[in-house]
C-alpha cells in the first residue's frame, strides 16, 4: 500500500504485527509511522493536529544500525504494560535486515499476537522471501516522493478528513506548482489555508494565489498568458507592476521558462500529427489549459513555437551579461516578442 491511504481519516486498517515502510519521503515515513502508532493504541486517527505518540507508553524506536535482534525480538514479545499493544519501530533498519534477514523471515511467519514490528528501511525488494511473507501477515508502505496525479487526490482528502474542508484539483495543482511536489510542506500549507478560510470550509484557487508561497505568483503567469496571446500593453504592465514590487528579474525568466518549455513541447508533438488534447497532457500541461495553449499556439505560430526554447536562451545569457541592455528592456523585448502577430 502507499503511505497515503494510511494518513487520513481511514488509517492503516486493521493492525498488523510487523511493517517495512521503505522509500525517501520523511513526511510520509513519520506519518506512517504514527498512524500504525495510533492504530496499536486504539486511538484512532488524529484530527487537526499530530498528537505526541513519538512518547506514547509502549513505543520504542531503536537504531538499525546498533539494533540486536534478541532485544527487538524480545521488546516486540514483552507483553505491553498499561497498553494495548508493545511497538517497536527500527530506524535505519537496512543493515538490521541483512544481517537478520532468516530470523526475521521466522518472525514474520509466527509474529507476536500483542507486539508490532516496524522495519524503516530504503530499500525493499518486492521479490525476497521476507518482502513476501511482511506483505502475507503485515504490510509494506511505500513512501517514495508521488507523482503529481497522487498528490492531487491526496490533497483533497487530506483537508477533508482532517479538516472537513473542500480542496478542488484546481486549486490543490496551483499548490503544488507554487510549493513542489513535497507532501511535507502542501501538509503544512493546508493548514494554513484553513485558518484563512475559516467557516467557508472550502479552499479556492484564488485562495491559494493569495496565501501559499510567492503571492504574486499568479500576476507572473497572468503576464505569460498575456505576452503569448497578443496582449503586449497587458504584459508589459503587469511586467512593471511586478519589477516595482521587488520581483527578481531571473525569477520572472525562470517562471517563462518553465511555462514557455510545455508550450514548445506540445507544439512539437502537434505538428507531429499528435491531438491537443494528447500533445498537452504529454508535454505536462494539466487539463484545464489545454484550450488556452491552442490559442497560444494558433498566436505564435509554428516558426515562434519552434524557437521559443532560442529565445529564452538568448534572453538568459543576456540577463548573464551578454547584452548592454538593462534587465527591464531584456524583458520587455522578450514579452513584445511574444506578443507581436504571427507572421507564418
């Protein structure tokens, strides 16, 4: 299973008596951790807050790499004192797991009725004899780093089962472009947004504009849509607006870069007979501005479309120093360049 079906109101299901959490998301390994944590403890899911089950009465953590397994083995077995159930969680467990893998495969065939094992390791072959009976009598959690599609759906349950507040995949895909896709820190950035928001109990896109990360990040995009569709006064004042308020100018060429890139990769594939629909979706371009990079692309036209990649190169190393030219005009001639109709 992944770590996300465990971190929300439906938990880690019914206990198991032994984990391997592997993969290299911190946020998801301790939020799997504390969610097998509070299902051995019969305490539920936490709501609005992480409780502090990191010194509940029966949990022991142990370092992998001095761990010995007759004292794991026997805490796991001790019967639990004033708890429900003893867990024993081994930290950096790769060694611990190579040098105890046969008694580990015994373990796990005839695990503890009252103790829980969990093995945090980075690696973990699906196709081992001890990958095969964790997953027969307990679980293996992936938390490897998800892809953009997960954390989307991830997102909008998150605020609503911990907070009982609705999040729309536009607004959870503008997160995650202004923040990256880090679970860790969208975590924290629901939280914030649901203070904001307050009784409205659901989250905009206009909300997170205002409230996560940079806020004028949407003015930024705002400029590129202007610029790529033929609004050369639009552009150019938002440009103004966002230099005067500080913004760096290798910043807004970054923030051209990363959108102008998707346009020319979908372009390519476009004229290599692909839909726009398919083109889009494989050049990373989420569904709802497919319609928007049509235009954009009916407006530059092939030639342009083909050079933009040339053209942001041009204008990166003239920022660099190349060019005589103050940064401002740089990029003023790169919107006016965008902006001008198509010749072809």
């Amino acid at each position: 299973m992944h770590a996300f079906e465990m971190i929300g109101s439906r938990g880690p299901g019914a206990i198991r008596p032994i984990y391997a959490l592997f993969g290299d998301d911190p946020f998801l390994r301790r939020e799997a951790t504390l969610a097998i944590i509070r299902a051995a403890m019969d305490h539920g899911e936490a709501t609005g807050q992480v409780a502090d089950d990191e010194d509940e009465l029966g949990v022991s953590r142990v370092a992998g790499p001095q761990a010995e397994l007759a004292r794991v083995l026997d805490e796991v077995r001790t019967l639990p004192f004033l708890a429900p159930r003893r867990v024993v969680i081994v930290e950096d467990a790769d060694p611990f797991v190579t040098a105890n893998r046969k008694e580990l495969e015994s373990f796990a065939a005839q695990p503890s009725p009252t103790g829980v094992l969990v093995l945090s390791v980075k690696s973990w072959p699906s196709n081992t004899k001890l990958a095969k009976l964790v997953e027969q009598y307990g679980a293996s959690v992936d938390c490897k780093a998800p892809r953009e599609r997960e954390l989307l759906g991830w997102l909008g349950r998150l605020a609503s089962d911990r907070w009982g507040v609705s999040l729309p995949d536009d607004a959870a895909r503008l997160m995650i472009e202004l923040v990256g896709p880090e679970p860790g820190l969208l975590a924290v950035e629901v939280d914030k947004l649901v203070a904001y928001v307050g009784d409205r109990r659901s989250i905009s896109r206009d909300d997170v504009g205002r409230m996560v990360g940079a806020g004028r990040t949407l003015e930024v995009w705002d400029m590129i849509d202007r610029a790529t569709l033929g609004d050369a006064a639009g552009a150019l004042t938002v440009l103004d607006r966002l230099l005067t308020a500080g913004e760096a100018p290798q910043r807004l060429l970054a923030a051209l870069a990363t959108s102008l890139r998707k346009v020319h990769h979908a372009g390519k594939l476009r004229q290599a007979r692909r839909d726009l629909n398919d083109a889009c979706r494989s050049a990373g371009i989420p569904p709802m501005a497919f319609e928007k990079t049509g235009r954009q692309h009916a407006h530059l036209g092939p030639s342009r479309v083909d050079r933009l990649p040339v053209v942001l190169l041009e204008t990166d190393l003239a920022l660099k120093g190349s060019s005589t030219l103050n940064e401002r005009a740089m990029l003023e001639r790169l919107l006016l360049g965008l902006a001008r109709p198509r010749r072809d």
